[in-house]
C-alpha cells in the first residue's frame, strides 16, 4: 500500500496511481484503514511528512514501513506527471 499523506488540495492536484491519501493530520484517527500485513509506503511533497508519518506508523507496531524520500517532487522529476485517473481518497 502506498500512503500519500499530503493535505486533500495537494492530492488532488497530483498523486501517484493507486495510493491512498490520509492527511498526515488524520494519521493517528486512521490507524485502522491501514493493513498490517504486506508493506507500506508513505510519500508527500518533499519527503519532511513522510518520513514523520513513516516514524509514527513504526512506533504503533507497523512493520516494513518505506519513507518515499523526497516524495512526489522527485517522483514527477523521474516519471513525469504522475496522475492517471481519479486518486483514491
């Protein structure tokens, strides 16, 4: 699973296909939406929320957690542009 924990306004603008977004702010309240099992990767703009909401997901008991580091920035500058369809929300 692919978390994008960049604000609603951010997504929409531009998110990488099939990841989910959850506000580094709702975080905490969305524990449970996130599977234990199989690995998580979290991304945002820059990389700063990510490798917060990375550290934070570590420390309730997620295992095989990813920080995106630089985040989407450095995702577009490699890959382009990375929306394709409607980003789940």
């Amino acid at each position: 699973m692919v978390i994008d924990v960049r604000n609603p306004q951010e997504f929409a603008a531009a998110a990488i296909r099939d990841t989910r977004n959850i506000p580094i702010a709702d975080l905490s309240g969305r524990l449970a939406d996130i599977p234990r099992r199989g690995g998580v990767a979290v991304t945002c703009s820059k990389g700063s929320r990510s490798a917060r909401a990375a550290q934070h997901l570590l420390g309730h008991g997620f295992h095989n957690v990813v920080d995106v580091q630089r985040g989407i920035e450095a995702w577009n500058a490699r890959y382009g542009t990375p929306v394709e369809g409607r980003p789940e929300q």
